[in-house]
C-alpha cells in the first residue's frame, strides 16, 4: 500500500487512512471519490485543525479557497454556523 505524508502533521501513513485534497476551479475540496484529477495533497481526517493553524492548505495549494463543506465534513467544530 502506499504511503503519503499528511500535511497536518506531516507523518506518514497508508494513502487508505488518509483524505485526498484537491484543487477544482481555486477551491479545494474533497478528491477521495470518485478519484479526482489534479494536485492532490493527503490529510488525517483529525489534523484538519492542524492544517489549518499551520497554513498548510495554503501552502499545497496557493492561492485557493477551502470548501466550508469540506471542513464542515472533516472537523465539524472548526466551522462556525
């Protein structure tokens, strides 16, 4: 199984526990399925906040915007209603 690193914490893991970011149209959103083409980035479902506080969305994929679904999906808490 391969391996990818998660950019919230940056350890590594098998790619199957892992979320597979994606850009689509300057929004990054969730490219597990189907699989979505494009630069991907991976993620442990609970180090979104991680992400998040380190700028590391920002960084794998500059200049684009989080989907609040996405977010919503990942870590409810971290979405204001």
């Amino acid at each position: 199984m391969p391996r990818r690193t998660c950019i919230g914490c940056r350890r590594t893991d098998e790619q199957s526990s892992l979320i597979r970011l994606v850009r689509r149209g300057g929004t990054v959103v969730d490219g597990t399925r189907p699989r979505a083409e494009g630069r991907g980035a991976y993620l442990h479902p609970g180090c979104v906040v991680m992400a998040v506080e380190r700028r590391a969305i920002g960084r794998a994929f500059p200049g684009a915007t989080v989907d609040a679904e996405l977010l919503r999906l990942l870590d409810p808490e971290s979405v204001p209603e």
